[in-house]
C-alpha cells in the first residue's frame, strides 16, 4: 500500500503542527510539509473551502493522505492522534 501524506502546517509555533509532526514521525510515517504563509490567500482560502465542505473548524494542520493506486484520499484538520495511529496501522498492513 504506497501512501502519499502531505502536511500543510503555519509557520512559526503551532503547537498542534508541532504534535501532529511529532506524531508522525514516532509512528514511522513519511509525510512533505507545505508550510502555509499567512500572505498566501489563495492556500488559505482552499483550505477554508475544504474545511467548510467537511462541517469543520479549519484547523491547522491539515493532512491529506493519498493512496497512490487507488487514488483515494482522506484528510483531516488539527491534531488527531487517533488518525495518526490509524494512518500507522494501516501502513503496517
């Protein structure tokens, strides 16, 4: 199972994007950081759409975790240890 996970994280001191990148990387799993400015609208403003079609919070961070055969996606906003540990289990299989 090939998986793509993609991090979108503000920059600076995000204590969510901190735990979420911390997270991660005890579980194993590769993951690209895109760092999301404060000055680019147009990220922002994809991000807030996703968010509001999935009746969240836009939360930073957000994953976005492609499955490279199937093309599936899931994502999520925030810190989420349990999809972390979900995410984990599943690359493990």
């Amino acid at each position: 199972m090939s998986k793509l996970v993609t991090l979108y994280t503000k920059p600076g001191s995000c204590g969510q994007c901190t735990n979420t990148k911390r997270a991660l990387k005890t579980a194993g799993i590769p993951y690209q950081e895109i760092v999301v400015n404060e000055s680019d609208k147009q990220s922002i403003d994809e991000l807030k759409l996703i968010a509001e079609k999935k009746g969240v919070t836009a939360t930073m961070p957000y994953v976005l975790v492609m499955d490279m055969e199937t093309k599936d996606s899931h994502d999520w906003f925030g810190f989420q240890p349990d999809e972390v540990k979900k995410l984990a289990k599943e690359l493990q299989a």
